[in-house]
C-alpha cells in the first residue's frame, strides 16, 4: 500500500487524528496516532503485513519477534505470512524478557517488528532480549515512524508521520482558543 493510501486508510479508521492534543510528554500536537484502531482491524493488518513480508522475504527470518500487547497481533500476522513462528517479549518484574519458554537461539533469524515507534526504546529493548539469546537481528520492520529514529539493521517503514509539538505557551491551537481533543471520545461507532 503506497504511504499516501494508507495515512487517508488509517484516518478513516480513526487511527490517525487530526485536531489539538496533550502528547504524554506535556507538550501540544496537531496529530495523534490510536494505535489499536488499527490492529483491531484484520482488514488493515493483513494488507499491512503482506507489504513487511514482501519486503523482509530476502532477508530470510526464522522468527518473527515483537513486543507485548500491541506488537503480538502484528507480529502473528506477519509470520503467518512468512511462514515463521511469531513470539513476543513482554516485562518481566518490570524488565523486558522471553516467558512462556519461548525458545531463541544462535541459529535464529530474527525479524523485530512493531506498530508505532516514537523513541524506539520498546524495539530497542526487543533487539537486546533476541541478541542475548546469541539469536541475530537481520531486519526491523514498522508500520508508523514518528521520529528519524535509526535501529542499525535493515529497517523497513511503512509510513514516516513526523512529530509535530509545541510547548502549550507555543501553541498554535491554544493561542486560537481550540480546546484539548480527547482522543478516546472520538473512537469510532
Ligand atoms: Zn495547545
């Protein structure tokens, strides 16, 4: 799906806001990304993951390996189509690990996928538990990046959706008067 395609998909999904928000930082935004409005759609998903895989396929992944909760549901859907297991690392007293005897090895392939990646810190955190298991990392993959942030793999996004925030006292919209958006009321019927 070109980027184009998908930004209009994903705001007709709900997935994609437009309006004035309070990011978790503090700070003000023009834009908000729920997540969930797309994962919670197989429809989306699937066409999703057919464009990681397509574009992983040569690096020959055994493994398909995201982060809890929201990575899961991309992460099976992407190894169905490759073929591959899907494991996930979730926190373990509160430090990202392997449970469930999910099993990775030095003969392990490993693609890391997740959905939004602001920072990168929770894919960041997925790429050590695989390399502390002598297993290597030879792809990420990411369906919305926020911020130019790199991984030092082949890395493939789906769609580049820059931050845009100001200071509140900066603020655009609050200069004009618009109140804050709450972007739970706004979930679709
Ligand atoms: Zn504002």
């Amino acid at each position: 799906m070109r980027a184009e395609a998908l930004a209009d998909r994903l705001r007709a999904r709900g997935a994609l806001l437009d309006g004035h928000f309070r990011l978790s930082s503090g700070r003000h935004s023009d834009r908000f990304i729920q997540k969930f409005r797309i994962l919670e759609d197989p429809s989306i998903v699937e066409p999703l993951a057919a464009d990681i895989a397509a574009a992983v396929r040569e690096y020959a992944p055994t493994v398909v390996v995201s982060a809890a909760v929201g990575g899961i549901v991309l992460g099976y859907e992407v190894a169905r189509q490759l073929g591959t297991l899907a494991i996930f690392v979730e926190k373990e007293s509160g430090a990202p690990a392997l449970r469930r005897s999910f099993a990775l090895g030095p003969s392990d392939r490993a693609l890391v996928v997740e959905d939004v990646v602001t920072t990168g810190l929770s894919l960041r955190e997925v790429m050590e538990v695989v390399r502390s298991k002598g297993a290597e990392v030879v792809a990420v993959a990411v369906i919305v990046r926020r911020e130019p942030v790199e991984f030092g793999v082949p890395t493939t996004i789906l769609l580049e959706l820059p931050v845009q925030s100001w200071d509140p006292a900066d603020c655009p919209a609050c200069a004009q008067g618009v109140p804050i958006d709450d972007p739970g009321s706004r979930r679709r019927a």
